[in-house]
C-alpha cells in the first residue's frame, strides 16, 4: 500500500513485517533525486538504510531507542546543547 500526502507531495510506504515495521521515504523532488530511505523499526533498535550509487553499496546506521527520541526531539529545537531527562510523575 502507497500513503500519499496532496499538500506535501511526500510518498512513502510502510509495511508491517513479523518483527518490524518497514517504512521506505520516496524522494520526489526535485532533481538530482536522492535514493530511496529504508527505516526498520524493531522494538531494540531502529535501522536507517540508503544505496549509495557511487560506491553501489546499502549505507546503513542503527540508532537505540533513546538516540531516536533524541533526534525527534532535536528536529524541533533551536541550536544549542541538550540532554532530555525523565519528569518523574
């Protein structure tokens, strides 16, 4: 199954495998367009992959949990140092 966002012109697929869930970001852009991004959501880590066509080979970067909470929190923070801790509650 293909989502597509009309506003955005984002395309992108998610599929839900035995231990994982798959989400591949299509860039349609515009040109030169980059390759296709592969994000593998497994309850241990999450893997980042892309082909890179200059060396024909899969790049691939795995984060933990706590490295991917800290990367959407930083995407809407302004430059600066930080460190999230826990609010006990």
């Amino acid at each position: 199954m293909v989502g597509r966002h009309r506003h955005c012109g984002l395309m992108f697929t998610i599929e839900h495998e035995f231990d994982s869930t798959v989400i591949t970001l299509v860039d349609e852009g515009e040109a030169p367009l980059q390759e296709d991004v592969v994000i593998n959501s497994f309850a241990e880590c999450v893997t980042v992959e892309q082909f890179d066509p200059r060396t024909e080979t899969m790049q691939k970067i795995t984060l933990s949990p706590e490295q991917l909470r800290d990367l959407a929190a930083a995407l809407d923070l302004p430059e600066g140092v930080y460190q999230l801790r826990e609010v006990p509650g």
